[in-house]
C-alpha cells in the first residue's frame, strides 16, 4: 500500500469513526438546512471546512502552533452546539447570492476541528521526510468521508421530507438532536 494510501484512508477513517462523532456531528449541523437540491452549496460548505482543518492540522502538526488539548476538546462540541442553535432560529439557506454565515462556520470551525486531532496526526507524520503528501492524502481523505455523511444524511431528509412535507420540522429536529449531543459533550468536557 502506497503512503498516499495510508493516508487517504487514515482521512476517512478519522471521519467515519463512531466514538469520535464529533466531526459527523457537525457536518451534520452544517448540512442540516440543505436538501439534496442545494448540493454546490453544501460542497461549499464541506470544502470550506476541510481548508479550515487543513490549515490548523498543517500547522499544528508542523509545530508553528500549540494549543491545549484539553480546550481543544472542549471547543469542537461548542462549535457543534452554535452551529445546531443557528439552525434553530434560522432553519432555511439565505436565498441570496451572497455569503452565508454557514460558510464562515464551517471555515472557522473547520479551524479548531483541525487542532483536534493534530497531535496523533503529528505522532504519525514524525516518522515522514516530507509531511507533504500525507497531509494532501489525509485532508483528500476528509473530504470523501464528509461527503459520504453528506449524501447518506441527504438521502435520509431527503425521504423525511418527502413522506411528511416538511422541510423546516426536518431541520429542527436534525438541529435538536445535534444540539442536545453537543450539549452533553460540551459537559463532559468542561474546560473551567
């Protein structure tokens, strides 16, 4: 197996895993006032969110910053839990052509989602000469993973709000539930 390979798949794997939800979690929240028909938008969205994970993974497993883990694990559910409480009071993309406040989200939390896993990440690429081509094979990585979350979870609102015709009960309840789990995470987590 190449080590463009490894680390693609690594990308996934990070994504998809199931006891670190979070980052299901929030793309979850962010993709949860589209339907399938606002695909550029939510590839948008997805994109904007792995470049933000990207830069802070780069540079923090380049040693350039460092931050308190601890912090970090306590932000990414708050990240989580602002982006549901938007959904809430805003359960509908702006129909405008301008830039929606959904795109800074995922750009910026994308930011702190990167510091998350950046020390296992660091522990990983220590042993490459060039940190290059791992970082590009893992974020490449993230992208599909997300995206996958994407379709399955547009899928499944798709068909909700097929059956019962309602667009805006979907995303409150989406919002809710992701709310509720951030709400939990942010608790055990507690970083005062």
């Amino acid at each position: 197996m190449s080590q463009f390979e490894v680390y693609f798949k690594l990308g996934i794997a990070h994504i998809l895993d199931l006891e670190g939800f979070d980052h299901i979690l929030f793309v979850i929240a962010l993709c949860a006032i589209y339907l399938g028909r606002d695909w550029r938008k939510i590839i948008i969205l997805v994109t904007a969110f792995t470049i933000g994970h990207s830069i802070t993974l780069a540079l923090a497993t380049l040693n350039i910053i460092k931050v308190n883990g601890a912090m970090v694990e306590f932000l990414i559910p708050v990240t989580i839990a602002i982006t549901a409480i938007f959904n809430i009071f805003k359960p509908r993309p702006t129909n405008g052509r301008g830039v929606q406040l959904n795109y800074f989200f995922a750009l910026f939390f994308g930011l702190i989602h990167g510091l998350g896993f950046s020390n296992y990440l660091r522990s990983l690429l220590g042993k490459e000469a060039s940190i290059f081509q791992p970082l590009l094979a893992f974020n490449l990585g993230l992208e599909v993973g997300q995206l996958a979350i994407v379709a399955i979870f547009l899928i499944v609102g798709s068909l909700f709000v097929g059956i019962f015709g309602n667009r805006k009960e979907w995303t409150l309840v989406t919002s809710a539930v992701v709310l509720g789990m951030a709400v939990m995470m942010v608790l055990e987590n507690r970083y005062w």
